[in-house]
C-alpha cells in the first residue's frame, strides 16, 4: 500500500494561519522517519503516513504554542486536518 498524505492547516486561537510551525508524528501504528515538516505562510502542511492505522500529529510554534490531534487513516485519505494552536 503507498503512503497515504495527511494534509492540515495549523492555526492560532484566533483561526489566523500560523507559518513556520513545527509538525511530526508523535507516535504512530509502526516506525516512521523521526522527520518533521513545517507549516507554510498559509499554515498548511503535509505528512506521509505510510501505512493505515492511528496517528498523533504534533505540532510546536516558535513561541511554544502547541497542539496535538489524532487522525485515523483508513483506505481512504482522511480530510484536511485543523490544528489550533494554544498557549
């Protein structure tokens, strides 16, 4: 089975896009590269997760603001993902 693309968009409490933001895997139903992806100016990110199962994704802001979601990938690629940051 190839990899499945978790996509999201990290925000602030407000709902504004946060750039720059660090984004990982926290833990996952197997092994994945300890590799972690940063959010774009529009907040948007992208994750490979390369088999079904439940995944935590992590995410840090500079200011260390942080958030944690999980998300069930299944045969079919889940919806984006929003992941509002808080202090």
């Amino acid at each position: 089975m190839a990899a499945t693309v978790l996509a999201g968009r990290v925000v602030d409490a407000a709902g504004a896009p946060v750039a720059g933001a660090t984004v990982s895997f926290a833990s996952a139903p197997g092994s994945v590269p300890d590799i972690a992806g940063l959010s774009a100016a529009d907040g948007r990110f992208v994750l490979d997760a390369p088999q079904p199962g439940r995944y935590v994704i992590a995410v840090r802001d500079a200011g260390g603001a942080s958030a944690e979601v999980a998300v069930d990938v299944g045969a079919v690629p889940p919806d984006e993902v929003e992941i509002r940051l808080v202090r």
